[in-house]
C-alpha cells in the first residue's frame, strides 16, 4: 500500500496530475488511423496485444511509478449528453460516464487513486478483479468510504487476464443509477498462449439504463424497473459510435451489465462465440456459436467474430423497449381501433394524452414535440438511414463491415451490390 507520506510526495512532485487531468484525451494523443491514445497503443505494441477501444469513450492514461502502473480517477458531477437533444447532470468519473477504461496486462502492479469531488462518500470496487480484501472497496466492510475531499490509493499485482469493470461500492443504488463505471481490462502476459488468436479490434461496451424522466435533467435513482434510456457507453442511438471492420479481421466486442435488466445481445449478419465472462477467458472447449446472448445483471461477456460479410449490420438488444427512448412505456393502446377525433377531444381535457396509432408506432418515430431535452422514442430525425427512418433509439448501433477501411473514419452507409438487396414486388404507388 502506498503511504501517506509517499502519496503526500507524489502529489508534491505534480505526478498525480490532479489539476491537469484530461476532461478527454486531446486529439492529438490519439493515433490518427485507430483512433486509440498513442499510450495504449505504445504498451499494445510492447507486450503483444491489441488495445481496447471504448466506443464514445476512452482509455485512463497511467504513469509509471517506481515499476508501478498508476492511474487517477475522479469521481464527480459531470454534464452528459445520451444524444443531441438530451443532456443531463450525471456522476461519472474525470468528466464522463462511463468513467475512462482502465487497461493493463497480467502480471503488472497497479496503484489506482480514487479522489471524492461528489458530495457524499463513495468507494470503488474492482468488479471481478482478484485482489487482497483489503482492496476490494467495500464501504463499511473492507475500508471506510472515502469522503468528499479525500483521495485514497488502491494498489494490487494483477493475478488474470479478462474483462472485467469498476464502480462504487457505497450509496450504490443512488451512483450507479448516476452513471458510474467503467471497465478494467486486463490483457494477458502472454496473448500467444491459452487466450486463443489475437483480435484486430476489441471494443467495449457498457449497458445501462436511466430514469431520466421526460422534460427533467437529472436521473431518478429511485426507479427500479421502468426506465426511460438504455445505453451502450451511456449513449443512445443514434449518438452511439459505429463499430468498424474490415472483412478478414478478429472482432472482439466486450459487453459489461451494471443496469438494473438482462439484455439478449443480438448481431446481424454473423455468428459469433462467446469467449469469456467475468470469469475471465473461458477454454475454447467452453466457446459456443450465438447469434444473441443475455448479457446478466452485473455480468460480462464477450463475444468474437470474424467479420467476413460486408454490410450495415445492427447491433442491439432483443429487448424492443430497450431500442426506444422515453415515453414508449404504459401509453394507450389503441391498436386497430378508429380514434379519429377522439384523441382531439380527450387532448382538451388532458393536454398530456397520447395514444398508441391505429397502425402502431412507426409514425411516431419523428415526433419532436414532447417535453423539452426529451428525444424522439424511436430514434427520431437523427436515426435517418439510407433508405428511410431506422426507428431505433437506445441500445443500438451498427457494425459497419468494408472490404477496405479509411481508419477510424466512419465510411457512410453501405452500397448493396447489385441483386443484392430486398425489391418490391408489387402494391403501392
Ligand atoms: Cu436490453
């Protein structure tokens, strides 16, 4: 454990960097073909992996320490937005929720200093890392919570490789409704050996959800079961980030569930294998072929694929609610019915009434005059594909897969080859 006359060294000498803390990495730390922070590449590069890449998020830079790996996460208000339209005061961790990705390898010893600048206590506990007890972040039980103002060190050797996530371990059901996470990644020491072949990308993903009602602009930690915004990265389709590859590459998508439901994750266009959980890498006896699979309340999973069907392929969870935004929950329902007048007429007396259409709710994918930094339920203008609305919002995204990339850049929608696309037969105009 680091004393406190070395922390009170260390903050001396400016190594914590507390005043100088990226609110997001620069630009110009980031290599400009991957995307990924020049640091996380440098170490990828040196001991043999691919590092990960959090879509709508970034890895926490570290410094070296006396051959100690360091880190500095502050836990704080932040303002979010889920997507244009939709901000809020949430908590997270150096200025965004999730909290910044922390990556090392097995093997390395790592000092994380956790400062409170929220306005009560908190504590971090390291979700599925092996660590001495006295580590594990547990307020009241492991240690006292660290109160606002006060910074504490974690320090521990890293004993697996996996995915695996960080977040409080005091006030939980208030933090973690308020958006704070994050992911611990831990390579292994050795990625030729049991861990399988290596990924060309490996990206990473938190589900989440928020009752963050219509027209209000902080969450409601009190909701249990009916949310209004579920996440990927704290962010809504269509804010949520596409995943890139190009056709021939080893994907890995790392999935992490602090929220309050299961999610059946569900890719288009490929088979892939489950490979690993909390548990850290399974064996490859253990891999089994999914198209969807239920990623479980405070559970990882992750999935690896070969991308070799080029396309536009969704990515989200089978969950239909989960791929809208507020205000799709517990309205009338008034499928099949002929209302005409009738919603006029109930609307003067309650001006808030709305009704499900006659022809479901498609049409109210566009709808924009709802309660103010409320988004559309369905996806909304912002969610236009090619061909038309893709009336999603929530946790969706879309898995972008070319013959030939121009690094991280998005390459706009995909260009069917001829005969290759769904055609009208017949009907309409
Ligand atoms: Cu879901």
């Amino acid at each position: 454990m680091i004393s406190r006359r070395k922390l009170i060294q260390l903050i001396g000498a400016g190594s914590l960097a507390g005043a100088a803390l990226p609110a997001a990495a620069a630009d110009a730390d980031l290599d400009p073909v991957s995307g990924l922070a020049a640091q996380a590449l440098a170490e990828g590069g040196r001991r043999g992996y691919t590092p990960v890449a959090t879509p709508n998020g970034r890895s926490l830079p570290f410094t070296l320490q006396d051959g100690v790996k360091q880190f500095h996460l502050v836990a704080e208000e932040i303002e979010h937005e889920f997507a244009p339209g939709c901000r809020a005061k949430c908590w997270g961790y150096n200025g965004s929720t999730p909290g910044p990705t922390i990556e090392a390898a097995e093997g390395e010893r790592v000092r994380i200093l956790v400062s409170n600048k929220l306005p009560e206590p908190t504590s971090i506990h390291w979700h599925g890392v092996l660590l001495p007890n006295g580590m594990d972040g547990v307020a009241g039980l492991t240690q006292s919570a660290i109160l606002p103002g006060e910074t504490w060190a974690y320090e521990f050797t890293l004993r697996q490789a996996g995915s695996h996530m960080y977040h409080p371990h005091a006030d939980e059901m208030v933090q973690m409704a308020m958006g704070m996470m994050g992911f611990f990644i831990i390579h292994p020491k050795d990625p030729s050996g049991d861990a399988g072949p290596r990924v060309d990308r490996d990206y990473a993903i938190m589900l989440h959800n928020w009752a963050l009602h219509p027209g209000t602009y902080r969450p409601d930690p009190s909701i249990m079961q009916d949310f209004d915004l579920w996440t990927f990265n704290s962010k809504v389709y269509p804010a949520t980030a596409p995943l890139l590859a190009q056709t021939g590459e080893r994907v890995r998508i790392r999935l992490g569930n602090l929220s309050m439901w299961n999610h059946p994750m569900h890719l288009h266009g490929h088979r892939f294998w489950v490979t690993g959980s909390d548990g850290d890498r399974w064996p490859r006896s253990s891999w089994r072929p999914e198209v969807t699979h239920i990623v479980g309340v405070g559970q990882m999973r992750d999935f690896e694929f070969i991308a070799d069907n080029p396309g536009d392929w969704a990515f989200h969870c089978h969950m239909s609610h989960h791929t809208m935004n507020a205000m799709g929950h517990g309205i009338a329902n008034a499928l099949g019915v002929d209302q005409s007048g009738v919603e006029d007429k109930i609307r003067a007396m309650l001006p808030d009434y709305m009704a499900m259409q006659p022809g479901g709710m498609a049409d109210m994918s566009g709808m924009m005059d709802g309660p103010a930094n409320t988004l559309p339920m369905a996806g909304g203008p912002g969610a236009q594909g090619p061909y038309g609305s893709i009336g999603m919002g929530g946790m969706f995204t879309v898995l972008k897969v070319r013959e030939a990339l121009q690094g991280r850049h998005d390459p706009g929608w995909y260009r069917h080859p001829k005969g290759s696309r769904a055609y009208k037969v017949s009907g309409g105009s």
